[in-house]
C-alpha cells in the first residue's frame, strides 16, 4: 500500500546510519584504516584483516557489519597502497549498504621523527533499500485475494543507488604517537531514492589521535613485564548535526591487550539524549604474526535493551620485523 510505502521510506531516516553510512569501529585504533587513508601501508609490510560488528541484535533494528582489508607498502616509492570492502545490511527493512575503495599514501620524513603521510581514498558505493519486500497497493487483487508480483508505485523510485565516493586525509606519526584528520564524501554523493531527486551525502570529518608508551617509563610496576605498554587514543568525529568523541586506553601486557573506550555525544541532539552513551570494553591477543580482537558496547543511555554491540576482528601481519602496531604487544622485538 502506498501508506505502507511512506512508513517504510520515513522508517529509513530513522536507522541508525542510514543517513552516516559510515560504521565507526569499537577496535578502530587496530584497523585505522577505516578512518583515515593516510595508514595505507602505515605498517610497512603487507597487512591483512577482517572485522565483523553486530550492532543491537535484541532491538529490533539488528545492523550486521563487514569490512576486509589488503595494505601493503612499496620503500621505493615511500608509499602505501589498500584496498578494502566494506558491507552493510539492516535485517528489518533489508536495507543494505556495499563499497570497495583503494587508498593510497605518500611518506615524507620531516625531522628525525616526524613524518606527514597525506592519503587519499576513491571507492564505489552501491545501497539497495529492499524495495522487495514491500507489498503495494496495485499488488493485491480484492476480488481473488491473489497478490501479484509487479507494481508501478516504485517506477519514480530507485531500489539501488551506485555512486562513486572520494575521501583524504592527512597523518602526522612518529614511532610513538600520531594525529590525523580526514573528511569522507568529499564529492556528495547523491544518495535519493527518486530517480531525479537529490540527496547529497553529509561529509564525514574526524580527528584522531594516539600516543603510546612503555608503563615503567613512567611507574614503578615490579609485577608486570618491562615491554608492557599503555596506549592512549582520541577520536572526534562529525557528520551533518551528528557529532562524537570517543576517549580510550589499551594495555598490551605480552602476548595479550586489553582495554575500554568512553563513547560520547558532545552536542545532545536532543533533551533526551546522553553525554556518555557508551562503554567499550576489548580484548585480544596476538600469536606470531596474526591478531584476534573481540569487544563488547555496554549501552549507557535509555534507549532500551539492545542487546549491545560486538566486533570480532581477525588480521595478519606478513613481516614480524616491520613496524609494529599500535596497540599490539612488542614481544617479537
């Protein structure tokens, strides 16, 4: 029916990133890539992964996440080459959401330690809407009871939506810590449901920053081992009126990390919403070259048992002696 047809389509502006497609990771700080094009290549070797999210299983709005990833690095050329794949799908309305991107980033050393990594991000998006499930009102027959299989309701609309997708960014890094920004659809690309509407997709800014260090450098801590490590991160992001700010720390102790992040709106879009809406908590380890991490969202704010958020994340380092990486355990060293 066509009432049927307006719920649905006021139903999509409300899911949660429909309109900020972008999925921000819990275990973001371990695959940077997701944020920034500038960590193309950042580990200096060839750099392989997965990572599965699930997002509100018991609410109703259940979002299921997938992103893979390939990144290596050319000393040749100080630069960095990724490509990685991103999907989407919203269980209710059979939204779903696909892209493919290749990333690249140059390298120059600008002190001793500093070095400036400017990246850049082109990628293919697809979004189908799952018109397919709807059953409109040209559809069914009264008088038979029979519901046909074709509809002229949608003929204005599009199912699927392809476009092309450009993002960059820039990264300050020395061997300890590092600062970038970067800004996704840059190009606004138009994502409406009409054919000839328009629908610009906001762009999407963040700033992150991380420093790590060793622990004895600092306290005095007999019973944990010397290459025991603290990391510190801090991420601001912001799309359209929709802001946050995630402040986190890791602890690697051998062969193992773990560690929380505080998930925070800093503008609360509305009277009811929360500062803090989130907390974080990960964990993990690494065993020769590979590294499993898994996290869990424990939802602070009153939107109603959702059932959290976990990610399951699995990746592959090809050359142990290369750059290590933030947040893993130094015992290879």
């Amino acid at each position: 029916m066509k009432l049927k047809l307006c719920i649905f389509i006021i139903g999509l502006c409300f899911v949660p990133r429909m309109q900020a497609q972008d999925p921000i990771f819990s275990q973001y700080f371990l695959v940077p890539q997701t944020l920034n094009p500038g960590f193309a290549g950042f580990m200096e070797t060839t750099h392989v992964g997965i990572v599965h999210r699930t997002q509100w299983p018991a609410l109703g709005f259940r979002i299921d996440t997938n992103y893979a990833f390939l990144s290596t690095w050319f000393p040749e050329a100080n630069s960095g080459l990724g490509v990685s794949f991103l999907s989407q799908r919203e269980n209710q309305s059979s939204y779903s959401f696909s892209q493919f991107n290749i990333n690249y980033a140059y390298q120059i050393q600008l002190g001793e330690d500093w070095y400036f990594r400017p990246g850049l991000e082109v990628g293919r998006g697809r979004k189908n809407f799952g018109f397919q499930g709807l059953v409109l009102e040209d559809q069914i027959n009264i008088q038979t009871g029979f519901i046909n299989t074709s509809s002229i309701d949608l003929l204005l609309l599009e199912e699927n939506v392809n476009f092309w997708d450009i993002s960059a960014g820039l990264l300050f890094n020395t061997e300890k810590a590092w600062i970038g920004i970067s800004a996704k659809h840059l190009n606004r690309p138009n994502i409406a449901l009409a054919a000839n509407g328009n629908a610009p997709l906001e762009t999407f800014f963040s700033i992150s920053a991380g420093y790590e260090f060793l622990v004895t450098d600092f306290i005095d801590v007999r019973f944990l081992p010397f290459e025991t490590r603290l990391l510190v991160t801090g991420n601001y992001m912001s799309q359209g009126r929709f802001n946050r700010f995630d402040l986190g720390t890791s602890l690697s102790v051998g062969r193992f990390f773990l560690g929380a992040t505080l998930v925070t709106n800093p503008s609360k879009n509305s009277g009811n919403s929360h500062v803090l809406t989130s907390v974080n908590a990960f964990t993990g380890m690494q065993y020769t070259n590979f590294r499993f991490g898994i996290s869990y969202d424990f939802n602070t704010s009153q939107i109603g048992r959702t059932g959290g958020v976990y990610e399951l994340s699995l990746t592959y380092q090809f050359d142990s002696e290369a750059k290590r990486c933030y947040g893993c355990p130094d015992y290879q060293k």
